[in-house]
C-alpha cells in the first residue's frame, strides 16, 4: 500500500448540496426514437420494429411532459416580464 498515490483533495471534496438532479432529457434521441416508431408504424412487415419502438416512445413521455411544463413555465416567466415592460396593456 506503500505505493498509492493520493491526489490533493481526493475525498475531501463536499457534496453538492441538495438532491442530485437528473440529467436532461436528449430531446433530438427523443424525436429521433418518435419519427423510427411513425415510419416503422407505416411500413407494412416492421409491426416487431413498431412495436419495441412504441414502448421506447412511451418511455420518453415522462421527460416530454417534463419539457412541456418547462417551457411552459418559460412562456408565463416571459409573459410577466413583458407585461411589467409595457405596464399591463
């Protein structure tokens, strides 16, 4: 054990506080996964492929829903600040 080097700060670094946060969602895989399910949906002899592609779809609804809501609280934070601007006309 003689031969292990520590490196300067090696588990003396804190946490970071709070919950871990989850990763983004890739929005362009998402979309990408969507448009593979609708054109294996639409070609005759793929209903296997449309078929595991539908639940890989049904996945990412979760992290669709959680943009929609994202946007969406994006429009109204937009919304009060340009009624602010223009004094509630």
């Amino acid at each position: 054990m003689g031969d292990v080097v520590k490196f300067p700060g090696a588990g003396i670094t804190p946490a970071p506080a709070g919950p871990p946060r989850p990763a983004p969602a890739d929005l362009d895989a998402m979309g990408e996964r969507y448009v593979a399910y609708c054109e294996a949906r639409d070609t005759p002899g793929r209903e296997r492929d449309a078929d595991l592609l539908a639940h890989a779809v049904a996945e990412d609804v979760p992290a669709w829903l959680a943009e929609v809501a994202r946007v969406e609280a994006l429009r109204a934070e937009l919304a009060d600040a340009l009624n602010l601007l223009t004094g509630g006309a």
